[in-house]
C-alpha cells in the first residue's frame, strides 16, 4: 500500500493499492466512502479525482462541511 498526496487530487491524502485481482485501488481517508479504482494506477488516480469532486458536492449540496 503506498500513501501519496497529489496536488492535483484537491490536496487529499489517498491511499493507493492493488487488489487480489490487480486493480489499483483509491482511498481517500478524509472523505469516508470516497473509494474508486482504475485498471493502471493513472487510471485509478484520475477516476478518485473525479469521486472527490462528486463527494465535496455532495457535502456541500447536504450542507455538511468538507472535511480537511
């Protein structure tokens, strides 16, 4: 498992690995549940940008503040 901070990510803190089936897959500890996955690791890191966008939306269409 690696943990990389990715400037392009919306400064998040993810955490990259692959599974038992090769996918890398994206955790993003301060957004609970934000979890994506590619076939490659660019893959994975693009779709997790994409995840993160949706889910800072989603907080603040709720009214629930995006946490650090």
């Amino acid at each position: 498992m690696a943990v990389a901070t990715y400037p392009d990510l919306l400064k998040r803190t993810v955490l990259l690995y692959r599974d038992e089936d090769g996918y890398f897959i994206v955790e993003v500890p301060s957004l609970v549940g934000c979890v994506s996955q590619g076939e490659t690791r660019e893959e994975a890191l693009a779709n997790i940008q994409e995840a993160i966008a949706l889910h800072i939306e989603v907080l603040q269409d709720r009214g629930e503040p995006k946490l650090s």
